[in-house]
C-alpha cells in the first residue's frame, strides 16, 4: 500500500514590502508581522522536516515559529518580479501599465527580467512530484506564489487561475495525497485547531 505524503505550506508574516503592496524586494519582517509569527511558535507539529522559500520574510518565520531546522529549498523562492522588485504595484502600473497587465492576466508572459506565472507553476509541480511518499510531515515556510502554485497543481486548475487565490499572511494550508494525486485544505490561520 502506499502512504500518504503530507506538505505543510505556512505562508510568512507580513513584511515591510508587502504593507506597502510591493512586490518583494528581500527585507525582513515588519515589527507586528515579527510578533505575530513569534505568538504562533508551536502551533506545527513536532519533529516534522522543514524547508523555507530562500526569501528574508520565511526564514525570519521560520526562526520566529521555532523551525530552526530548516533547509533552504531555491526552486520554493516566490515569482522572480525582475525589475519590479521593490516597486509597489501602483508605481509598476502607472509606470508600464499594458505589461502590467499582461502578466496579471497571461500566465506565460515573464516580469521584465523576472519570471511568468506559467513558470513558477512549473518549478513547484516538479518539486511537489519530487516529495518522498510516506516520509512524513514535511513543514514549508514559503512564499504565497509558492502556495497559489502547489494548489494549482494540486486541483488540476490552469495557471491563469492563480491570481485568483488569495493566500493570507501566517497561514497554513496542507497538500496530503498519494499516487500523484493531492487533497487541499485551505488557509487555516496558525495558532488555530
């Protein structure tokens, strides 16, 4: 029989970048999204391996949880934003709006010297397909966009619905199945049972 495979997606505290709606440019935790991830610690399962989006954000999660033990996985990084990195969506949208707009709504158009939708879907399917059966809880600290694209794969859904989910900070949602095929639940916020 084969065992089910149980991935764990924690999405990080609030940054500095994201209260002001920018696309991420690297910075750490802002002060309250830091307490909050410190009032969640120990709200994961025990003993569970743990991996983390290479980003400032989920590595300062990570510790702030307690998940010292993490490994730093690049292909969970968040979408590769390229020259955007930094600017906030109203400064992108004024300064380039038609390319603005074709990568919110066209899953293969790549960010200015970043990356497509189209793609990050792609990288996390093939690290989804790559997770050991029955090894265990496996706990990941990453980036919303890694979320949005597991639960893609996860649900057969097309990339060009991944804008459409909307992924809350310090929330965590479970991906469990066998034999390639995912069961999702959703968004439960941590410190909840």
């Amino acid at each position: 029989m084969t065992q089910t495979s149980r991935v764990l997606f924690v999405t990080p505290a609030l940054s500095v970048a994201q209260r002001r709606a920018a696309f991420d440019d690297g910075g750490p935790l802002d002060p309250a999204g830091a307490a909050r991830a410190h009032a969640a610690a120990g709200s994961l399962p025990a003993g569970a391996r743990v991996v983390v989006s290479p980003s400032a954000r989920c590595r300062e999660t990570a510790e702030a949880l307690g998940l010292a033990a993490a490994s730093t996985r690049p292909e969970l990084a968040g979408i590769d934003a390229g020259r955007w990195r930094g600017r906030t969506l109203d400064e992108v949208g004024a300064a380039d709006p038609e390319a603005l707009g074709r990568w919110l709504t066209e899953p293969d158009v790549t960010a200015p010297g970043g990356e497509s939708v189209a793609q990050v879907c792609a990288r996390v399917a093939r690290w989804l397909s790559g997770v050991e059966p029955g090894s265990g809880r496996l706990v990941a600290v990453v980036e919303p966009d890694v979320v949005r694209a597991a639960v893609i794969h996860a649900a057969g859904a097309p990339p060009a619905a991944f804008w459409r989910l909307d992924v809350a900070p310090l929330t965590l949602t479970e991906l469990s199945g066998r034999l390639g095929r995912w069961n999702v639940a959703l968004g439960r916020p941590l410190g909840t049972s």
